[in-house]
C-alpha cells in the first residue's frame, strides 16, 4: 500500500510537471515537440524590424562590441586596418546570419527542429548539446562580467563599496566586492525570464535608446575634456619585427577570429527568426543594426578610449576600468559619480538583457529539445541561469583562462555545422522541409538509421579535424609549432563551413536520402497566413476544416494519425 501511495504521488507530481498544449492550435505535447517547438502560428509571430533592430543592439552596443578595435591594434595594425577588418567581418556575419535564419523565415522552425533534417531526429542531439553546454558557460561568464558593471554603479552611490573588506576565504579566487556585484547582477536578471519573446520589444526599445545615449556621451565626454581625440586614433602599422605573419594573413585572422566569436549567435539565427512578421523586418533590423550599429560601436570605443588616453596617460580598453578611473575609484565629484552611475547602469543593463536573450532564452529553447514534455522555453531559460552557480564563473574568468580562450575558438566545430545547415536547406532541400516529419519517427523521412543521419557526422568531423591542430597549439602558446598548421587556423571558420559543406553534399549525391525537396500538402500546424499557403502551394488550415462533416479523414487528420 505504502509502495502504491508513492507511485501514485509521483505520477500525479509528474502529471502536474508535464507541459500541456492546447490541442486545438496544434499544440500537441510528446517525445517530440511542446508548444515553443512546433511552427510558428501567425498570431505568435510578432516581430518587426525595430525588434531585429533591438535584438543586433544587444551584441552591438556591449562591452565586447566596444573592445573589439583592440585585439588588432595590439598586433600592430593601423586603426584603418583594424575598422577594414570590423566592416567586412561584420558585413559577413549578417550575411550567414541570414543564410541560416532563412528556415525559420520561411517554415517558423528554430534550430533545435531546423537540425532534425540535417542529422537525423536522433543525431540532432549532438549540435543541441554542444549549444547546451556553451549556453550554460556562457551565460555564466556574462553574469560574472556584468558583475563588474553592477561593482561600478554600487561604487559610483556608496564609494566605500570599493573599499569593502574581502569576506571571502583567501583561497577564493575573487573579492568580496566582486562578489556581491555578481549576485546583485543575477538577481536583477531574474524577472527578465519571465518575459515571452513575443514581448521583447519594450525591452528592446529601452536598452537601445538607454545604452546608445550612455555610449554617446561618453564619447562627447572624453573628446570634449581631452580637447581632441588623442593619438591611440593615428596609429599606423606597427606589426613587430620578429613577427612572423604578414598584414594579409594577419587581416584574414582578425576576420576569421570576429566572424568566430559570434559562430554560437549565428547558428540560433532561426531560433529568433520565426518571430519575424516577414522576411523584409529581419533583413531590415540586421543591416541597420548588426552591421551600421556594430561598426559604429566599434568606432565609438576607439575615439572614447583614444581620447581617454589623453586624459590619463594610460590606454583603458575595458570600460569598467575606465569608469572607475573617471571617478577615481568613488573618491571623485558628485557630478563625477552621477555620470559614472548613469554610463555604468546602461551598459550592466545591455549586458543583463543581452545575456538573457542570447544565452538563457537560447539555451531554454535548446533544453526544450531534450526534454520537450516538460521544459519549455521559460523553464529552459531558468534553468540556464540557474546553472550559472555550478559553473561557478569565478573560477573560469580568474583562474581557467586558457578554458576560456577554448571557449572563445569553438568556432571550430560550430563552423562545419553552419556549413551543414546551408547546403541541407538550400542546395539539397531547396529551401523545402516536410514539417510533420519533424516531430514523429513514424514513417518520417528524417529518422535515416535509427535517427541517424550518419552523412552529417562525417561531414562535420572533416570539417574541424583541419583546423583542430591550430586551436590546441594557440590556446596552448606552443611556439615550435608546423606554421602550416596556424596557417589553417587562421581560415577555420571558412575552411570549417566550406569543407563540411562540400562533403555533406558530395555524400547525399552519392548515398541519396528520402524526401529531399518534399513538403507537406496541408498547413499541419496552422503555421501560413492564406499567402504564405498560397505561395508555397499549401492547403490553408481553413480548407483543412470543410472535410471534417465528411465520413471521409481529413489530410491532417491522416498526418495527425501517423504522428500517433
């Protein structure tokens, strides 16, 4: 009895857990699919172009954004070097941003569904991990650097914050300080979870007038109290004597290196894009913003902390560093701390948003593909941000710095999966997906072997065992090391795409799969507007229901039947 009254306790617990869609909109809940899984419905698709507009913002107008002129000008670039290199690589990325977005434009699927077609329902699971476990670093990295902003805007209000006496063990590897700042950060972020992605665009709209204005006046600030721009602005080519790369290769790895650093935002661009309106909002936000915007960023931290070195004789990439030396550590002016706390708070809340939209509300997607009968995309997103105090990202930014610097090159292995990605949809598929499929292994054209599309994981192995050489002898500084062999991963994340590209084709051509270039014949999923149906040759859901008096199934009945 005791035996039975707890396994009728658990499954009550377990039914009150498991998600429940609304049957009516299509919302069925399985092995396979929940509501924030299955196509986009028109009435969920609320994004215009100020959302892509405000969803660039965030990787824009940010701290790394801000810095990114450094890493080139300290390898002796000229400064018109370094902007060439931020105007193409920026320019890129939009470009393959838009090439995988594409699938969520046109079928209103996410990447956790847009890999299922590609690697089989099964093997879809390795990129979905891959992103998993980055999205969890990540957003923990990005919780403990926006720490450092909260430290910055509780000095600039209590100047004996950055005074404070380290309660921590010794052996901890951070201050007190810096961890109050972190936990403050967190929690602040935590509502912001709660918040759908239909809804993002207040936030959006907020964060960009707020940071845009913060950065600025930050730069009128320091030109105004320098009187000029300072001389970081004229440096010319300085590349060091005993270097042994030249400009060229060394413009090819400031591009390579940019278009990687944002590989893991690139590869979820569908993940955003089936929000979109159409087609036209998306193209719109990403050009005003990922590339003007971001380019602007750029140039604005350039002039900002030229000018600062003017000011104090020292070079303050990192604008914390430079917020703190403004207000000389809260031992400064009123007038002084106000502005701090005002530039401060603009970027800590860029960054709390942009790590919630890019890490938490991507990994919450991601999650709900492992487990789609009870974690949804807000369930994901908690715990995502949960998962931020085992990761403990005090011990990776102190301590495991080449950890990090692994993390920062995974463009190694994302790279070949964009390849994958490109050539499935439009060269194989012709940009058409069978969209019932991708939610049943029953007689579906996506379950390959067992689930397994084994073209796709010999394809993405060619593509990084050529560059994987060169990330092990960078991170690890081996300096003895083939130059062939940084050669190559100077050029990964286009060798990456390229070669797994190549290969993933070559393979279906000769070992062809079923369904390439199928599509369903009835809207499944309620998902087209009556156009959209139209266009792709689809019957629309309100056709669908003049079968339903007849003793005859309706076509989506049958589908409905062999997802069963």
């Amino acid at each position: 009895m005791g035996d039975d009254g707890l396994r009728s306790r658990f499954e009550r617990v377990k039914e009150n857990v498991r998600l429940h869609g609304d049957e009516s909109q299509h919302e069925q809940t399985d092995q396979w699919s929940n509501r924030d899984l299955i196509p986009l419905p028109p009435a969920r698709r609320t994004w215009g172009w100020f959302h892509y507009y405000g969803f660039w913002t965030l990787s824009s107008l940010n701290i790394t954004n801000w810095q990114t002129p450094s890493s080139f000008l300290t390898q002796g670039m000229s400064v018109g070097q370094a902007m060439m290199i931020i105007v193409i690589a920026r320019f890129l990325i939009g470009c393959f941003s838009t090439l995988i977005a594409w699938c969520g434009l046109k079928w209103h699927i996410g990447f956790t569904i847009q890999n299922r077609y590609t690697w089989g329902l099964r093997a879809s699971y390795i990129p979905l991990l891959q992103r998993i476990l980055l999205n969890f670093i990540w957003n923990a990295v990005q919780c403990w650097n926006g720490g450092r902003l909260v430290a910055v805007c509780l000095t600039s209000m209590w100047p004996s914050y950055a005074r404070m006496p380290n309660f921590l063990p010794d052996n901890f590897p951070a201050t007190g300080d810096q961890f109050v700042g972190f936990i403050v950060f967190w929690v602040l972020s935590t509502p912001l979870l709660w918040i759908p992605p239909e809804k993002f665009k207040f936030p959006f709209m907020f964060t960009t007038i707020y940071s845009a204005l913060g950065m600025i006046s930050m730069m009128i600030w320091a030109l105004s109290t320098a009187k000029g721009a300072g001389p970081l602005l004229y440096q010319g080519v300085n590349i060091p004597e005993n270097s042994q790369w030249n400009i060229s290769w060394l413009l090819l790895a400031g591009i390579n290196q940019s278009i990687g650093g944002v590989a893991a935002g690139i590869t979820n661009g569908s993940d955003f894009s089936r929000y979109a309106r159409n087609w036209r909002a998306y193209i719109i936000g990403t050009i005003t913003s990922g590339w003007i915007t971001g380019i602007l960023v750029c140039v604005i931290g350039l002039v900002t902390t030229s000018a600062a070195q003017k000011i104090y004789g020292q070079v303050y990439w990192n604008p914390p560093d430079l917020l703190m030396t403004m207000m000389d550590r809260g031992n400064g002016s009123s007038a002084a701390r106000a502005g701090v706390f005002f530039l401060s708070f603009g970027f800590a809340l860029t960054s709390m948003f942009e790590n919630v939209c890019g890490n938490a509300v991507a990994g919450g997607i991601d999650l709900a593909g492992l487990w789609p009968r009870y974690i949804n995309i807000r369930r994901g997103a908690i715990i995502t941000f949960v998962a931020a105090w085992v990761v403990q990202p005090w011990q990776l930014v102190n301590r495991a710095v080449t950890f990090i610097q692994v993390l920062s090159s995974f463009s190694v292995f994302l790279s070949p999966m964009i390849g994958l990605m490109a050539t499935d949809f439009f060269i194989l598929r012709k940009r058409k997906v069978r969209l019932s499929h991708l939610y049943t292994k029953t007689d579906s054209s996506y379950w390959y072997w067992n689930g397994i599309n084994w073209r796709a994981i010999v394809a993405w192995i060619c593509g990084w065992a050529p560059t994987i050489g060169g990330l092990i002898v960078t991170v690890g500084k081996y300096t003895n090391s083939s130059k062939a062999i940084r050669e190559l991963y100077f050029m990964a994340f286009f060798i990456g795409f390229l070669t797994s590209g190549i290969i993933f084709y070559v393979l279906n051509k000769l070992f062809p799969v079923p369904g390439l270039g199928e599509f369903d014949e009835v809207d499944v999923y309620g998902t087209f507007t009556a156009k959209e149906a139209e266009k792709l040759g689809v019957i629309p859901v309100e056709f669908q229901t003049e079968a339903s008096g007849s003793a005859e199934p309706s076509l989506v009945q049958e589908a409905f039947e062999k997802k069963d």
